[in-house]
C-alpha cells in the first residue's frame, strides 16, 4: 500500500490571462504561459510559450497570437 512518502508534489503554474479548454489534460511541472489558449481535449506534457495556442494529443503549437 503507498503512503504519503511515495508521493512528490510538483508546481504546476497557469499564467494571467491563460484559457484552459474542457476536458484538456495538464502533466505535473507544466508551465502555460500568460495569454495562451489550450484546445479542448489537448494533452499537455511540455511547457507552453506565452501567447500561443496549442491543441492535440499531445498538445502541439499551432499558432501565436499577436
């Protein structure tokens, strides 16, 4: 049976501005940058740049916004 010594917690940061969609997955030590829009249903296992959207699995750039 695990315990509380087999567990590590890890910061997760949403960024001002950020858009979560529905149903989206963010990993553990993600970091989505300010003014970013993540697709519904998208995976999220990296780091996701400031002002951009992304969406897939797993979740890719597929634009900047201005």
């Amino acid at each position: 049976m695990q315990s509380e010594v087999d567990w590590k917690v890890v910061e997760t940061f949403i960024k001002k501005g950020a858009s979560v969609g529905s149903s989206s997955t963010i990993m553990c030590g993600v970091t989505i940058g300010e003014n970013s829009i993540i697709g519904a249903g998208a995976v999220v296992t990296k780091d996701v740049p400031p002002n951009s959207i992304v969406a897939g699995v797993p979740a890719k750039v597929i634009k900047k916004l201005k």
